[in-house]
C-alpha cells in the first residue's frame, strides 16, 4: 500500500505526461474538422487566444490544485473547501464514464494500425469497411481488450516506471511522425483525377481565414467550437491534471511548465490540420474536409492513403501507428486519474486500484461495443446530434458533466478560495505569475460565463 505519494522525477517528465494526456485523439480527428468547417484561419485565430487565456486559467488551476493539495481530483476539492467535496465526486466521474469508449476507440486505431501494417490499405479504403468492422460482435472487443490491456500494463507500473517512463519514449517519437507526415502532406501532388490540386493548395484552404457570408452568429458558433475542443485537447475538467499536479515536485518551475504543454498540445493541433487537410483535400476536395470524427480518421483517411499508392501504405502505416501512440498516452492519464482516486479515497494499493477499474472498464466497453451490433439504437440527444451508447457516454461526460465541473472550479477558485490560492502556489519558489491580471478576470467573470453559454448550447436551449 503507498504511503508516500509518488513524483514525477522533474518537469521534463511532467511535462510530457500532461502533454501525453493532452495530444489524444480529439486533437488529430476533431481539430482538423473543425478548423475546415470553421473558417479555416479563423478558428486558428480564435482558439489560439482561448488557449492562451481560457484554457490557460483552467490548466494553471488544476495543476496548482494538485500540487498544492497533493491529491487526485476525488479528494482535493474537498481539502480547498469541505462543502464542495461534492465536486471532486463529480470530477472523478468524468474520467470513469470516458475510460470505457475511449478504449474502444483505441481498439478501432489499433485495428486500422494492423490493418495497413499487414498490406490490407485497399480493402480499409472500402465504403463499408469501418462499419463493418464496428458491427462485428466479436473484432471489437478484442482490440478494445487489447488497447485497454496495454493502458492498464502502464498505470500498473506507477508513476515513473510507466506513466513517465512511456511518456518520455512515445512523445518524442509522436512528435517525429506529426511533423513527417505533415511536411509529406504538403508535398502531395494531384494528378488529373484530382484536377491537379496540391497539398499547398489544401494548407491555404487550412490557414488562411475565411469569413466570406459569416454574421455574428456563426462567429460565435466558431468561438463555442474552439472552446469546446479545449476540453478535449488541454485534459482539463476530467481530473487528469489536477491528478498529475498532484505527482509534480513542490520545487519545480510551474508556470514554466503549463506554458511548454500549452504550446506542445497547441502546436501538435495545428500539425494535425497540416497532416490531415492538405492530403484530403487534394485526393477529395471540398467533399472530403466535411467528414467528422470516426468519419474522417477512419473512412476519408484511409481513401487518400490508397489514393497514394505504395507511399499510401507506408505513411498510412506510419500515421496510425502514430495515432496510437497519441491515444495510449491519453487513455493512460484516463486510467491514472480514476485509478489514483481509489488509491486516496479507498487507501488501496495501486495494483489494485488498477485492476478493479480497468475490470470495470472492460464491462462497460462491451457495452459500448454492443451499441453498434445487438443493442443498436438510435436517440436524438438536447443538442440536436442522433445518438447510440457511445454518444451517450460522450455527451454526457464532455458536454455536460466537464462545464459543470469547469463551472464550479472557477467558483471555488475565483470567489471562495480567491485566485491567490493558486496563484501563491505557482509563485511560492519565486517564479513570476505571467498573465495574472488576466487569470483573475478569467477565473472570476469570463470563463465561468463562457462556460455557462457552453452549457446551454450543449443542452439545446441556445443554438
């Protein structure tokens, strides 16, 4: 049983862990799409300033919680404030509902990985490939076993022999294949089938902005959705950095740090867009950039790698393979925050802890997987989006549950324990606090409000 609570060994392996957390999936399927549908630029534009001063207020304050209570998200929210214990509770529940679908979506890129390593590109290309695949009673459990088998090998290992020790091995490497494959994808020619379209052509389409028929609403449509994203590429209101701020060194530079994982995860983002909008557009056009989520990683993708014939195999090979690495990263911080949960509430070991919710995990994402077979359905969600068992999971966990969570973070933070409570933390080895007038007004007025609007849109009451 741990008694002493373990540390990264310095911030270089802090660093990469939270980075690894926050350079997951939503980054490299969700952001891409996004930026095509929002303008281009523009959504560059304004989630650049959101990251800088909305998602900046979220991550300091979780780290310094963490750090400063020495507690996973189930328990520190209780040692700021007794009554608001409640929200630790809360907190703790976003990571257990995302740890099941997240995994079966890890087994679907592990699939894809195996698919394109073994030479079967062609038939992955296939209109009905992925939803055959997903509609297998069988295929999908065993990746998702396979995927969650691997993410618990890690977090059973600890802290620095797995989380840290992972972190400083894929990240490097992650990082390696973002900007190869996005240098290749603006190299990419079209031929005549393509009306020779250039990769160029799509990283103009990607960077430039473009308001042309755009009013007020639909800018603040693109403001939502680069806020929403937020959430999925920063790991905040989910437990996982207030988790991981726990495990940093109270002698380590801390703003120093959440400045190096916003501008890896931020610049990892926009490499996303360079890999994936470029390459699409020039095999697909218009046409292709309007494919979301599942849509585009595992149905437009998959085209344009066997568009490019044997170089297709290759970089299609290498860019799950790289994807993988991002989701195990993220799913690993997943774990851990539940994980570490159970250790300080129920003081059980971490073996254990572990064990009992990767077990869990493993039963509800089969639950998860029967959603597309024999417990298929379909539900229209507050939002407007048709829905099954993984959407539910989803919507529920990163629409509803993390602005709440979010919500009451800025409550507690900005008018019951006053933004000195982090702000001491993050200055108490006489570091300066870069962008602190910005941080109160943020934490105070801003984000809450923003948050709040998130919330009803989510909801379906604004549109």
């Amino acid at each position: 049983m741990e008694k002493k609570r373990n540390t990264f060994s310095g911030s270089i392996g802090f660093v990469l862990a939270a980075a690894g957390s926050a350079v997951g999936l939503g980054n490299i399927w969700r952001f891409p799409y996004l930026a095509a549908k929002n303008g281009g630029g523009l959504f560059l534009v304004v989630y650049i300033i959101l990251a800088l001063t909305f998602g900046f207020t979220l991550l300091v304050s979780e780290v310094a919680i963490g750090r400063k209570t020495k507690q996973s998200c189930l328990t520190a929210y209780g040692k700021i404030n007794k009554r608001w214990g409640w929200l630790g509770g809360l907190a703790g529940v976003v990571p257990f509902i995302i740890f099941p679908y997240y995994c079966v979506i890890g087994g679907w890129v592990l699939k894809y990985c195996v698919v394109f390593i073994t030479g079967q590109e062609v038939e992955a290309a296939g209109d009905t490939f992925f939803t055959d695949f997903i509609g297998n009673n069988f295929e999908p459990i065993i990746f998702l076993a396979l995927f969650m088998a691997a993410t618990c090998f890690v977090v059973y290992r600890g802290v620095n022999k797995g989380i840290e020790a992972m972190s400083k091995i894929l990240m490097p490497v992650l990082l390696f294949f973002v900007i190869g494959i996005a240098i290749f994808s603006l190299t990419i020619q079209g031929g005549d089938a393509q009306n020779g379209r250039t990769g160029m052509e799509g990283f103009a389409k990607y960077v430039i902005p473009n308001v042309e028929g755009m009013g007020i609403v639909d800018f603040l449509h693109v403001v939502m959705d680069a806020m929403g994203q937020l959430f999925y590429s920063i790991s905040v209101a989910m437990g996982i950095m207030i988790t991981y701020g726990s495990y940093c060194k109270d002698d380590s530079n801390l703003m120093k740090s959440v400045n190096q994982i916003e501008i890896f995860d931020t610049l990892v983002a926009f490499l996303a867009g360079v890999m994936i909008i470029p390459a699409v557009y020039v095999f697909l056009g218009n046409d292709g950039l309007e494919s979301a989520g599942p849509g585009l990683m595992f149905i437009a993708l998959p085209k344009v790698f066997t568009e490019m014939g044997v170089a297709g195999r290759i970089f299609g090979s290498i860019f799950f393979l790289m994807v993988l690495f991002a989701a195990l990263t993220s799913s690993v911080s997943i774990l851990e925050a539940v994980a570490s949960g159970i250790i300080d509430k129920a003081n059980v070991s971490r073996k254990k802890a572990t064990i009992i919710e990767t077990v869990i995990g493993l039963i509800l994402g089969i639950v998860v997987c029967f959603g597309y077979t024999i417990w298929k359905f379909d539900v229209l969600l507050p939002n407007g989006s048709h829905a099954q068992i993984l959407d539910i999971f989803d919507y529920v966990s990163n629409n509803i549950l993390m602005p709440i969570v979010a919500i009451g973070t800025c409550v507690l933070i900005g008018w019951l324990a006053k933004p000195r409570y982090v702000i001491d933390e993050v200055t108490k080895n006489g570091e300066k606090f870069n962008r602190k007038m910005v941080y109160i007004a943020m934490v105070q007025y801003v984000a809450p409000a923003l948050l709040f609007i998130l919330l009803l849109g989510s909801l379906g009451i604004i549109k």
